[in-house]
C-alpha cells in the first residue's frame, strides 16, 4: 500500500488563484515522486545483466534458465559430438591368410591340440540318429538341424548309409555361392525315368510341378531324399526357392533333410509353412505348401571348412552374404584377395613379353614399399607405378613400343584382377594386389622359369 503524506495548509497566507494552481501542481508532482522513492525503497528487484541489455535479452536469458544441463545430458551430448571409431583396424593390422596358409595352419595345429568331440559322432549315437530320422522322415516330417559346427558330414554320411538304400538321393550345397534352386532341379532331373515323364501339370513353375507328379505315381515305389546343406542360405531365401522347396515337401514320397547355421533362420517361414503336415497320397499339390519340420539338435562342434570355403575372407559381411560374388573392387584391393597360387597361374598363361611388363612392375612395386621400410601400410596403391611411367619403362626395356601394345599386354593381367588401376589427378597409377612376400615369391618363381 502506498503511504502519501499530506501537508497541512494550516497557517497559510492568502493568495490569488493562480499560484494556488500552480503551487498545487507542484505538489502532486513532489507527492508521486515522493510515492516512487518509497515503492522503490519497499520491493529491491536484483539488477541482472539481462536488464542492462534491454528486454530481448531479458527474455532470452529467461528462455535459457528454464532447461538445466544434468550430467546425464552433458554426457551423451559429448559423446555424441565426437567421433568413436578408431583407425586401428584389426584387419588392416593382420591380414587375412590365404587356403594355402589356413590348410597350413590348421594341419598344424591338429597335431598339437586334440579336437573336440561331442557324444553326437560316436558310431552308436550316429546309428540311433540315423535310425530315428528315417522313421519320421516315413512319418510325413522333414528334418531341420540346427547347432554349433559343421553339420555337412554328418548329413552326407545320414544320405550315404542310410538314404541311399532306400531311394534316389540329391544333395544341395546351399552355401555355395553360385548355387540356384534351378541347379537343385537339374541334378533331381537326372533320375532315372523322369526325363521322359511328361506329366500333366499347367502350374508356373512346369519342372517342379512335373517332379511332384513324378514321384506321386502309384507306381513310383523308390523315395526320394533331399539332402540340402544350409537352407537358410542367400540362394535359397528367394519366394521362388522356398515355393519349390514347399511344393516337393507336399509330397509323400519326397523327404527334404536340412541344416541352418543363421540364428534368424526360423523367421524365413511362417507358421503355417513350419507345422502343415504332408498330405496323403491321394491328395495334389494343390494342398497347402509346407515343411513340416522336427527340429534336431545336431551340435557337432566342427570347423565350418567346407562353407567357408566359399566365403570371401577380406570382407565381414561375406561371412553370412552369401549369393553370388560379384567382382568388387575394394575387395580387389585387399592384398588376400589374390594369393599366389592364383597368381602363377595366370602367369603362366600369358606371353614372355607379359611375364617381363609383370615382372617390371613387380620389382618397381616393391621398390616402393622397401623405401617405406616401417611406415609401409596395406594400402598397396600408394606403391603402385604410374602410367606413363610404365610406358616409359616399358619402351626402354623393348617391351613395348606404343601405347596399344601396352594396353594389350595389361589386358589379360585386369581381367584377372592381377593388375589394378586407378585414376589420380596426375593420370593412371597401376599396382599389383600382392604383399611384399607374396610378390616377391612370384617374381622368384618367374626368374626360375
């Protein structure tokens, strides 16, 4: 509340009307300022900078005290304003063997250290498991096997002993990476008796409907099983290969065997494809397609030699691609990528004036990396020999003597991805896939012969 003190106008001479006004002006303005000095003296407001710089900075700072930075935040917005990656790279530190060092290493150590086993491989568990595959495989199921390690030989010994003498088997190897439903198709083709069936189907897929109705004759006595490594390959993921797979399932007579090593092989099906049970002879394959699986255990604790055999090693998204390989060239680069064995070959399939522009370029390469002593790295293209310098190399040693004839002797070596080329800004720079002991072995060898 405002506290006005009022002055008594007791005792005051007389005076004319003009300067009452003037002199009662003056004191309401003395009375409002006196109003302020005191509502001022009351309530103290903290002078900030904020109202120093003016009422939008006022606000501003306002805006910011509302949000206070925990810890927690101050945390993860630095650790998300910086980068984690580091550059040691494990496969650029030790680089990937080739098949003839790894057959080399792994003969080694199986001398030294006892492999394991697990009860599954002893002979009497493997007869018992025989035994009770062919039964639910009479049943009407199909047999899906899951677990660590190798499970190919196994399943080649199950089509061997046992399969075999009961009907036509055909083994797929699903994890090879060229292999296609059609090639699984070619190999059942080639059973006895079923080149010349016509049959009378009019579905899409003519092979698979033919294949069905083969093997669903009255008369037909001999089963057919289906031996087929890794299922959950690339290959065999496509709607076409699992539509022909579930088709030849529908059959009585058709039994499928199959093994899966991705651990989200079981979202390939639905639930319906997994539990419909084959039909009775009598039906078609109008039915319902599906597998009908029993699920197996079959944890066998075996190195995966022969699928990863097909793997390419210098990348790690080849370990579970699978498909087709294509031709790429940052998997070109990686030294690994062609071994030596690869290299002689090809070597030897060239002419004497190839050999010599291979053997010049070699020798200019490792130059390179010999100057580089310690600070070399596997980036083998900084050691690599520009064009126009291996032209001008090449005149002096009679090589050859323009730019078609080089071109035409690079040729047969960048078809094979034994030579590699690059554009730069200063023009063309060529090197040759190869590490430093590697290279050199294969420069030896051409200097032998």
């Amino acid at each position: 509340m405002s506290r006005v003190s009022l002055r008594r106008l007791e005792n005051v001479p007389a005076v004319d009307s003009d300067d009452l006004e003037d002199e009662q002006e003056s004191l309401e303005s003395s009375d409002e300022e006196s109003v302020e000095e005191e509502v001022e003296e009351e309530v103290e407001f903290p002078q900030t900078p904020s109202r120093r710089k003016g009422k939008r900075k006022e606000i501003e700072d306002e805006s910011h005290n509302l949000i206070v930075q925990t810890n927690f935040d101050a945390y993860f917005t630095y650790a998300a304003s910086r980068t984690q990656t580091s550059t040691n790279v494990y496969s650029q530190l030790v680089l990937p063997m080739t098949p003839e060092e790894y057959a080399t290493g792994i003969k080694a150590a199986s001398k030294r250290i006892k492999p394991l086993q697990t009860s599954i491989l002893e002979p009497q568990r493997k007869r018992e498991l025989h035994t009770r595959f062919l039964f639910e495989l009479q049943e009407g199921f199909n047999i899906l096997c899951y677990g660590i390690g190798s499970k190919r030989d196994f399943l080649n010994d199950f089509a061997l002993s046992a399969c075999s003498k009961r009907g036509h088997v055909v083994i797929a190897n699903g994890y090879q990476a060229d292999f296609a439903i059609k090639d699984l198709l070619a190999q059942i083709e080639q059973i006895p008796g079923l080149e010349e069936f016509e049959g009378s189907s009019r579905a899409g897929d003519k092979q698979a409907s033919r294949i069905y109705e083969f093997f669903a004759q009255e008369s037909q006595k001999q089963h057919l099983y289906l031996i087929v490594h890794n299922v959950d390959a690339t290959p065999l993921r496509t709607s076409r290969a699992k539509s022909v797979l579930g088709l030849l399932a529908l059959n009585p007579h058709i039994h499928i065997v199959a093994s899966i090593d991705h651990i989200n092989a079981p979202l390939l099906w639905s639930s319906s494809e997994l539990f419909s049970r084959q039909p009775t002879e009598s039906s078609g394959p109008t039915a319902t397609r599906g597998f009908s699986w029993l699920w197996h255990d079959l944890t066998t604790l075996l190195p995966y030699d022969a699928e990863l055999a097909f793997v390419d090693s210098s990348s790690l998204s080849g370990a579970h691609g699978g498909g087709r390989r294509k031709v790429d060239l940052s998997v070109v680069q990686n030294p690994a990528a062609m071994s030596e064995t690869a290299a002689n070959h090809i070597l030897a399939s060239v002419t004497q004036k190839a050999k010599k522009l291979f053997e010049l370029l070699a020798r200019r390469q490792l130059e390179s990396i010999a100057e580089a002593a310690d600070k070399a790295t596997n980036d083998l293209q900084q050691y690599g020999m520009a064009y126009d310098a291996l032209f001008n190399a090449a005149r002096d040693d009679f090589i050859a003597v323009n730019d078609t004839a080089l071109r035409s002797l690079l040729g047969e070596f960048r078809d094979h991805n034994l030579v590699l080329s690059a554009p730069t800004t200063s023009g063309e720079v060529l090197w040759i896939p190869l590490r430093k002991e590697r290279l050199q072995a294969v420069v030896d060898s051409l200097k032998g012969s």
